[in-house]
C-alpha cells in the first residue's frame, strides 16, 4: 500500500518560533496557501487520515476539497512537549540533544520513540489501501525514519518542511514487523 504523508501547512508556532507540539496552533494564510498549493503535488489516494488538530484537520480539509471524507485521530497527533510547549525554539538550544533523542524527552514530554510506537501502531490497523496521512512533522519524521531504515539516533536529526509530501510504499505486514521491534 502507498502512504502518502503530508505535513500541515504552517501553523502560528512555526511562524512565530515557538515548540507548539501537541497544543493547537492554526493555520496562518501562508499555511493555507501552502495547503492549496498541496492539493496539485499529491500523487492518488484512496483514503485520508489526519491528526485531530486543527492545523493538520485545516490542511486535510483544503487539500481534500470535499472528494473524500476525513477521517481523524488523535494518535497522528504531534509530539506532546511537555513543559517546554509554547516557549521560543531559540530558548532550547543548549538542550537540543534531548529534543534530537530517540528516548530521552523533555520533562513531562514524549519522546521520539513514544511517537513512534503509537503512530506506527495506529498505522499497522489501517486497511490496505492507498492513504493520505496529514500529520506533523515529529510523527512523519519517526515513520518514515523507521521505514526508510534510518539509525534511530539520527531519525531526530531530519526534516519536513510545512506542506512537504513524503510517500513510502509498504508491503503486507512491515508496519507491524516494525512496531514490534520499538
């Protein structure tokens, strides 16, 4: 089955620097246009999931213009930053290490691996089919870390950009092959 994942447009905290993480953040207009401009970069699909907050929601919901239904969970949520949601990434930067951990995670947060084991569970459940995915950029990055065999001590070092279209193929079988190894 195809995976196509998509990262929500740009959201406030992206605009404005600050670790939104699992906190609601919505769209600006550039995230809106970015969604627009998507919409004619996406290969086919035959079902869409997103994330259940609103920025990834807003994304789907411009990209899908009306031809499939949405479906959402909040297992495609980002990466809950604990304590240090909402303050300035500037701020952070003498701790990256631990923002960069595949296990360590900031106070009260998740780590990568905990976004690993519940987005890569949710996505082993899916039936086969070709599949929009809008998510974020700490889910993404995880997913398509382990699917494209990254070290997991290098997975926090990749980046997707706002509205990026990542797609991986997978066969029968490999998303749960891949849960049970995190």
């Amino acid at each position: 089955m195809k995976l196509v994942f998509l990262r929500h447009g740009q959201s406030e905290a992206n605009a404005r620097g600050w670790m939104g993480g699992a906190l609601e953040s919505p769209l600006t207009e550039l995230g809106r246009l970015q969604a627009e401009h998507a919409r004619g970069e996406l290969p086919t699909f035959d079902v869409a999931w997103s994330s259940d907050l609103s920025r990834a929601m807003e994304t789907a919901t411009i990209v899908l213009a009306g031809t499939l239904p949405l479906h959402t969970t909040p297992l495609l949520r980002e990466r809950d930053m604990g304590h240090w949601a909402t303050r300035p990434r500037k701020s952070l930067a003498r701790q990256k290490h631990r923002l960069l951990s595949w296990t360590d995670a900031p106070d009260s947060a998740e780590s990568q691996l905990h976004v690993a084991r519940r987005s890569v569970a949710f996505l082993a459940t899916l039936p086969v089919a070709d599949t929009l995915i809008v998510a974020h950029g700490g889910v993404i990055r995880v997913v398509t870390g382990l699917l494209d065999d990254v070290p997991r001590d290098r997975i926090g070092e990749l980046r997707v950009g706002n509205c990026e279209v990542l797609v991986r193929h997978v066969v029968a079988g490999q998303l749960q092959t891949l849960l049970e190894s995190l």
